[in-house]
C-alpha cells in the first residue's frame, strides 16, 4: 500500500494456547518522499503472572502500589481491591483497638488468613486477627489476594480466602523515607518514619535486611464533621402506617438522656398521656419524653480518626546453601499504644420499686404523674419496669489499648 502520510503502527496480538506469536505477513510501501513508519510495537499475553496460572484466580498487588500510596496504611490500599470489604482500619472507635484487618467478601476477618511469604502471621487477637500494619510496607514485593478454594489447604481460617504478603528477598542499600499528611480539614496529622536498610553477601547467596519505622496520628473528633456531629438513624418506609413517606435519615439519638426517662405511658395532671413515658427536668419537675428532640446524642465525643503511636521493627534474612537447600529468618516486634472514646455510660435499671411519695426531689406535679401511671395499689410506691439515666458526672468512658506482638521465624527449605 502507498501511504500519503507518517504512519505510526502498533500491532498487539495475544498468542493463545500457543508458545509462538503468529504476525501476518504486512507489505509496506514508503512513499515517495521517504516517509518511514516510526514505530512497531508487538506486545503479548507471554509476561509471567501468578493471576493467570493458578485454578483459583490470583490478584496481585505490586510494590509501586505501595509506594505510590504514600502515608495511607497498607489496610486502606487493600480496602480498594474489589474483593475486600474494610475491616478494622484508623476510624474503628467502637469496636477497634488501633489494629488494622483485611475482610475478604465480607465473611469476617476471622475467616481470611494472612500470610508472609506463604507462613502464617502471627495473630494480634484472640480470635485470630492479624493487624496487617505490622507489615513494612516499603519491604513488601507483592499481595497476592486468593478468594477461592483457599480452605481445602488452609482449612477454616482461609473461608474467605487467602492474603500473602511477599516481602523482598534482594534488598540491598539504604532507604529513609519521611511521610505526613493531614485531612483536607488541616487535622488529624500523621507522619511515618521509616529506616530500612540491607545487603547481599557471599556471592549474591544470601541477604539480610532491617527495619525501623515510626508512626504517630493525631486524633480526629466525631464533632469536627458535620456529617458525623449527630447520630443518624434510617427511618424505613412503613407502607401500613406512613403511606407514601419515603426513606430518610433522622436524628438518631440514646433514649439513655441526663435527665433518666421512666419508660411506659405516662399520665400527667393537664388530662396528657405520653406512650413514650416521661423525663425529668432540673428542678425535678417531669414533663413528657419526645425521642425526637429529647434523646441523647452521644456522637460528638467519640473518634473519627483514633490517635495512634507505633513502633516497629523487622528483620528478613536468607542463605542459599546449594542449588537444592536456602535456610531463612524473620523477626517481628511491634508496640503501638492506642486510646478509645466513647459518650458518658447510659446507666439502666429495670423493674424499681420507687417511694416517689416522699422523694424531696420531685415536684408535687411529678409524684402526681407516678401516682397516675405506676402507682397500682395506691401505697405512695412506683412500680417501674426500665428507667435509664445518661451518667454525665463520669465524664466520657475511655480506655487505652497497648499491644505488643513478637514474631520469629527459623526454617529451610
């Protein structure tokens, strides 16, 4: 063919169920003023993938994933794979403890197995959770995510299915990396320390390689967002009893109030009675409970982000003995302290006998409401069957999570 212009021609061809690429035979023509084709380009499927080898289907994540995630934990970078859905991360207040989980397909971080260089990791908790940022991840080769027939060779652990983290093997040099970062509010800062340095000796038949690192993240409140300054709850439509009213997100508070609120239909002197019982004012008057302007709301001083301090150190070493034999080592310690928060304890009691006839702190209209609506016999005492009080004197429950994991490992194979 005779080309009037430059011609740039890429051919991509993927050579299936074949180990040669077939190109078919192109004849080209250069024109007359010698124009020449640039460039060829012939790319194929033959690059070496764990993805495409294995009967379960194999998702890898590479190291310049890691890289380019900066100063986000390696929990958030796996939280983007479609496979998993977030486990414990940075904002778990209630539950969390400061770790960090991988939840495959939803079926609990307890039923995904974590792994490191195909061995189990130690687990952070009782129930067999690992915290995934005890792993560097300026060592980490790859992930290779598994979500399909891990449990006939892992058993129970792996239902979910599998994450191995492959950490580099030929390490050589020195790396410091300094990282911060900060919400797009100018809160909540985070900086990461990280020291990792190795060698390669005998020949290139072994390696050794450290690391230090050291994180430290600022705590964010519930109260600084205005998404999350108020509990919110979903009201479902109700066909039968609100035709026509569609989903919407209401003020969501405690029924547990400063206040205490006495459950059950309250009957008031003015001829009222409230189903939702009723609560108590300072000065010890008793006036109707409303849910939807009354209750608690208790978000504000819980942690968005939770404040968080860690250190961690690790150490990887291998030896090639012969073609057939490599002995290996790894070692692990980590110690991150991490504060939770929550609002004030909602204090409960149920089924109280009460003597409000003479309670000093009642107003006469407040010992009329007990004698109109639990007083059954007349005798001056309230039978009441749940009453709860929001325990503001105690100020906010608090609680301090210190964690420190050991790992060694010795082997051959």
């Amino acid at each position: 063919m005779r080309m009037k212009k430059p011609l740039s021609l890429a051919i991509s061809m993927a050579a299936l169920g074949s180990n040669a690429l077939v190109v078919p035979n192109l004849a080209l023509a250069q024109a007359d003023d010698k124009e020449m084709i640039e460039e060829i380009t012939v790319t194929g499927s033959r690059i070496k993938r764990a993805d495409f080898e294995s009967i379960s289907p194999v998702t890898t994540v590479d190291s310049e994933r890691f890289s380019l995630a900066g100063p986000l934990g390696t929990e958030q970078l796996l939280n983007q794979l479609p496979q998993v859905l977030p486990g414990l991360t940075n904002t778990s207040n209630n539950p969390g403890d400061g770790t960090a989980s991988v939840d495959l397909r939803g079926l609990g971080s307890k039923r995904t197995m974590v792994l490191v260089n195909g061995r189990r990791m130690v687990p952070t908790g009782q129930d067999g959770t690992v915290d995934i940022n005890n792993i560097p991840s300026s060592l980490i080769e790859k992930v290779e995510v598994v979500t399909g027939g891990a449990s006939a060779i892992y058993g129970s652990d792996a239902i979910a299915g599998v994450v191995n983290f492959v950490m580099k093997k030929d390490f050589e040099g020195v790396e410091i990396s300094a990282r911060q970062a900060q919400t797009s509010e100018g809160d909540g800062d985070r900086i990461d320390l990280d020291l990792t340095f190795g060698s390669n000796f005998d020949g290139g038949k072994g390696n050794a390689v450290m690391y230090f690192g050291y994180s430290k993240r600022d705590e964010v409140f519930a109260a600084a967002r205005k998404f999350s300054s108020e509990a919110l709850g979903d009201f479902i439509r109700d066909e039968k009893n609100y035709p026509g009213v569609e989903p919407y997100l209401y003020p969501f508070g405690s029924s547990g109030i400063p206040g205490t609120r006495v459950f059950g239909t309250a009957n008031f002197n003015d001829g009222t009675s409230n189903r939702g019982g009723a609560r108590f004012t300072p000065d010890g008057n008793a006036v109707p409970y409303d849910g939807s302007t009354d209750s608690y709301n208790f978000a504000p001083v819980n942690y968005l982000q939770l404040p968080q301090e860690r250190y961690t150190f690790n150490a990887f070493a291998n030896y090639e003995l012969n073609k057939n034999a490599r002995v290996y080592g790894e070692a692990l310690y980590v110690q991150h302290k991490t504060p939770r928060q929550l609002a004030p304890t909602p204090a409960q009691v149920t089924n109280v006998l009460f003597d409000y006839a003479n309670s000093p702190y009642l107003t006469q209209d407040a010992k009329d409401m007990f004698a109109n609506s639990f007083d059954s016999n007349g005798d001056g005492v309230a039978e009441i069957t749940r009453l709860r009080r929001r325990l503001l004197e105690n100020d906010a429950r608090r609680s301090d999570d210190q964690l420190t994991t050991f790992r060694f490992v010795l082997g051959a194979d």
